[in-house]
C-alpha cells in the first residue's frame, strides 16, 4: 500500500490539455443587470500534440460559447466559432472585434478586480483557466 | 513680330502668381474638410420624422437632432464585444472634442427594443458615460430613423431563443445641426482619427 501510494507520489503529474497555456485572459467588466459578457486570452500550445478545443463552460457563468465577430459589408456580426485548432505551438488570440468567448448568464456579480474561471474542453479533457475581470477601454 | 518687353513680362508673371495665390487662398478657405475615417456626404441628407424614447423615458425625435452635432451608433445592450469597444471610443472622441471645446452629442440607437426596456438602456449607457444618450422604441419608429441614417439591423437566433443577437451596421453617422447627416465613419474606429476629423468639422462652441 506505500508503495503504491509513494508511486502514485513520484509518478508525474498527468495535465488535462497538455501543453495549453491562456496568456492575458481577462474578462470585460459589464453594464450592471447585463446578462452576457465576453472573455479574451491568448491561447497557445505549448505541448507537441495538436489540440482541438471544441467546448467551454464555466461554473461561473450558466453557459459559455465561442463566438466571432466579423465586420461584412460595414455590417457587424456575431456568429458561432465550432472550434479553436491549435497545431503544436499554434497560438489564437482572442480579442475586441475578433474571436471571443460569450458568457452568458453570470451566476454572481462580476466587477473588476474579481476573477472567474472558465473551462476549455480538449476532446474528453479539460483545463481550467483564471480570467480576470476588467474595466478595459480599446 | 515684336518683342515683349522685360519689364512687362515680370508684370504679367507677378500678377499671374498673385492670381493663382489668391486663387489657391480662396480654394483652400472654401474647401471641404478631407476625412481619414470615414466619407463626407457632398449633400447631406435630412433626417425624416422619428418618435423614440430615451433612457430616460423622455420622448427624443429628429427635432432633438438640431441644433447641434450629433454621433449616433446602432447596436443593442446584449452585444458585449463591439458595442462596448465603439461606446468607449465615443465616449474618448466627445471628451477630446470637449477639450478643444466643441460639443458633440453621443447617441446609442438600440436596434433591440424587445430586450432593451429604458432600465436596462439606463444601466447601460450610464456605465459608458453620464453624457451618452441611449434611444430606443417600437421597431416602426426604429426602421424610419435607420433609414434615414442608412443603418441595417437584423436579428439572428442564438443557440436559446434568448440567446439570439442582432447584426447591425457598425458606423458611426454624424448629424450636423440642421438635423442632416453629414458624415460616416466606417470601422475600426479610432479616438485619434475620428477626433481629428470632426475637429475639422465641428467648429469651436464652448
């Protein structure tokens, strides 16, 4: 029973998404009684597998989706984005006016300086990530 | 045949360069501003009659139009990633006007009456800034205002029914204070550009 339990100890740790890292991931403080709010980060693999996140949720937020604005035709539109490929030291940056995480429904009051989490699926795995809650101008 | 005298010939020289200064004065006194971001319309447009209703439940129409100049953008309070970026550019752009003391008055068309009762367009617009004006109302009165300011908006459905979002132009339309409109500035929008271009045009009030 030690030592399985000393194994257990010595064998290295095994991470959920290896290799995905989220730079600068912040959260953009909203009006009060908003009922939707955008996250940005700078994903980026860091591992030698490629990785497909396809899902996002987090406990903080009733749901999670990853949307895309895109400017056609002097028209701003907000659609869907299926999945973030990040090839091995692939990078995708999620910013004002491009791809950005939607989250809808806060479960608490979210004002600056707070944080909340959010969770990036990878197949069957996922990471949770720190995102800071700002008042940013552009 | 005979040849012009020296002297004449610097006198009609200087006189053709004295025209063509005076000429060049004149020109460039009348000219119409250049914009860097965005397009000047040659013959503004009137705006037609509109009623909506501001955040404060107060009745704005086309006659709140005149009088002075106005930015208006169209968008709705569920839209978390441009709408915030362009409310605080215009929010940045009217302080800087205000510096140089021209006014400018910003206004927010939300092109989502079902969800934007004037509370929530209160939180909103006061959150952004205490001088931005938030307008909104039945869908007829919306189209007529957002014909005569070119806007399109559509709504889209989301993933919940009350999940859906609206596209909508992403200019910004400057009414000048005839109540016609002027100019229109094409995203992405800048505080630096936008500020010099209607410094050009807004002149100096405060």
């Amino acid at each position: 029973m030690r030592i399985i339990a000393l194994l257990t100890l010595l064998s290295p740790v095994v991470q959920a998404c290896p290799g995905l890292t989220a730079e600068d991931a912040w959260i953009r403080e909203a009006p009060p009684g908003t009922s939707v709010m955008v996250g940005y980060a700078q994903l980026e693999n860091t591992g030698k597998n490629p990785l497909n996140l396809d899902t996002v949720s987090s406990p903080d937020f009733g749901s999670v989706e990853l949307h895309r604005t895109v400017i056609e035709n002097g028209v701003s539109q907000m659609r869907r984005h299926p999945t973030v490929s990040l090839p091995p030291g692939g990078r995708a940056v999620l910013m004002p006016g491009g791809l950005h995480f939607m989250l809808f429904r806060p479960l608490r009051s979210l004002k600056a300086g707070d944080t909340a989490r959010i969770v990036l699926y990878c197949g069957t795995q996922s990471r949770t990530f720190s995102f800071s809650v700002k008042a940013i101008t552009p | 045949m005979r040849a012009l005298k020296p002297l004449s010939v610097a006198l009609v020289a200087l006189s053709g360069l004295a025209l063509g200064l005076w000429a060049a004065v004149q020109w460039s006194t009348t000219q119409t501003p250049i914009l860097h971001s965005g397009i000047l319309l040659p013959t503004p447009r009137p705006v037609a009659p509109f009623a909506l209703t501001r955040q404060d439940g107060v009745a704005f129409t086309e006659a709140d139009l005149r009088g002075h100049w106005s930015l208006l953008f169209a968008g709705f309070t569920y839209c978390p990633d441009v709408c915030p970026t362009t409310l605080t550019v215009m929010k940045q752009v009217e302080q800087g006007l205000r510096d140089s003391r021209r006014a400018l008055n910003a206004v927010f068309v939300s092109v989502d009456p079902e969800r934007d009762t004037p509370e929530q367009l209160s939180r909103y617009v006061r959150y952004y800034s205490p001088t931005l004006t938030g307008i909104t109302g039945p869908f007829e009165q919306l189209d007529r205002l957002c014909a005569s300011l070119g806007i399109a908006y559509i709504k889209v459905p989301g993933t919940l029914p009350q999940n859906y979002t609206v596209d909508h132009s992403a200019v910004l339309v400057l009414v000048n204070p005839q109540g016609q409109v002027a100019a229109y500035f094409q995203p992405p929008h800048r505080v630096e550009a936008l500020t010099a271009d209607l410094t050009q045009m807004i002149p100096e009030t405060l």
